[in-house]
C-alpha cells in the first residue's frame, strides 16, 4: 500500500473555505480516478510564523495510483488549487510506502 501525502499551507482566513473546497471537490475528484481511496485530512499541529495554518491530506492506493499520480493528477491537482485559491494555498508532496 501507498499513501500520497500533501501537505498544504494555507492562508488563516481560508482555513474555513479549504476544509469544505477539500471535502466537496478535491476528495470527490480524486475517488473518481478509481485509483485514490481513503481520502483523509489532518490539520498538522505546528505553528507557522506567517499565521497560515497547514493541512494534510491523503489517500490511499497501489502503484498504478502512484503512477497517475506522479504522471496527470499531481500537476492537474496544483492547477485546481492555484486556479480556486491562487498564492493563499501552496503545497508540497511525498509518496509513503507502508513498511511492514
């Protein structure tokens, strides 16, 4: 199992506006990929000097995921975010791979 992993920095006032956008929009897209399960989000728990606030949100999936991740969805991901949320929301992302 994988996990992609995305970790967003996000302006103090959108914070509301981001949680409901993630829910209804970026968690619904991706499950109909029929790759990306699980969707989840964390609020990570370190203060940022700017006073955004930061966001984690991931899913889960197998290899073939993490290729159309890493191939269209990561690139058409940022797109939608800069398209809805312009600078107030930037992010970064790491592929985990479950250890057993």
């Amino acid at each position: 199992m994988y996990i992609i992993n995305t970790t967003y920095a996000v302006s103090a006032s959108l914070c509301n506006e981001w949680k409901k956008w993630v829910s209804q929009t970026l968690f619904p897209a991706m499950i109909r990929t029929g790759q990306l399960t699980a969707p989840r989000m964390f609020k990570v728990m370190v203060a940022n000097e700017n006073g955004d606030e930061s966001f984690c949100v991931q899913f889960e999936t197998d290899i073939e995921g993490v290729r159309l991740w890493k191939s269209d969805l990561e690139e058409q991901t940022k797109k939608l975010i800069s398209d809805t949320f312009g600078l107030s929301v930037i992010g970064f992302s790491t592929i985990l791979k479950e250890v057993k």
